[in-house]
C-alpha cells in the first residue's frame, strides 16, 4: 500500500467500509495459519487465474518484496535479482540501500 494512497480510496470514515471491518474483526486480527476466508480467497483468485497455483498472504509491502525475492531465487536458481534503482521496495536490508539514490551514483 502506498502509503494512504490505496486505502483511503473509499473515504475516510465511509460508514459501509467501518462497518466491514468491525465486523470480521470480531473473528480475531492476526493469525499463524490460514483462515478459512483466506483460503476461499486464494481458490476463487486461482481460479480466475489459470496459471496461478499458489498464494501466499502477507502482512506488509516488504513481506512480499521478502517473499517475492525468495520464491525467484528458488524458481530460477540465481541468486542476483533486478531492482529498480531510487525506488522504494520495502524495509529489507537487501533492497532498501540507495533508495534516495541519483543518476550520477548509479552503477
């Protein structure tokens, strides 16, 4: 998410969004295994989704930034990856060194 840009979309205080989540927090706020909500989520995106196997849930940006390396790493058995230099991908020692990076440090 960045920053509020994405989950401010439906307004602040927009009473049917205050109203979701008071009710599914009743069912807890952080969980170690799957819940059943996300595993019906992760079936109907893999459905519409046909080259879609696997999800994996996270808490944060950096999470998936973290994951995201891992399974690349993994899948084609290099350990280098790209990354957008200057750009923000997460508080990840691996990919947060040069965020506030200019073209004449590049390299």
């Amino acid at each position: 998410l960045n920053l509020n840009f994405t989950t401010l979309i439906h307004g602040h205080a927009f009473e049917p969004v205050i109203a979701a989540v008071e009710s599914q927090i009743r069912n807890g706020t952080c969980f170690a295994n799957p819940t059943e909500a996300e595993v019906e989520l992760a079936s109907l995106l893999c459905a519409r989704v046909p080259r879609l196997e696997r999800i994996r849930f996270v808490n944060t940006g950096t999470e998936a930034v973290m994951f995201a390396i891992k399974a690349a790493r993994a899948f084609t058995g290099r350990s280098r990856i790209a990354k957008i230099e200057g750009a923000y991908h997460g508080a990840y020692d691996w990919v947060e060194v040069a965020q506030a990076s200019v073209p004449e440090n590049w390299g």
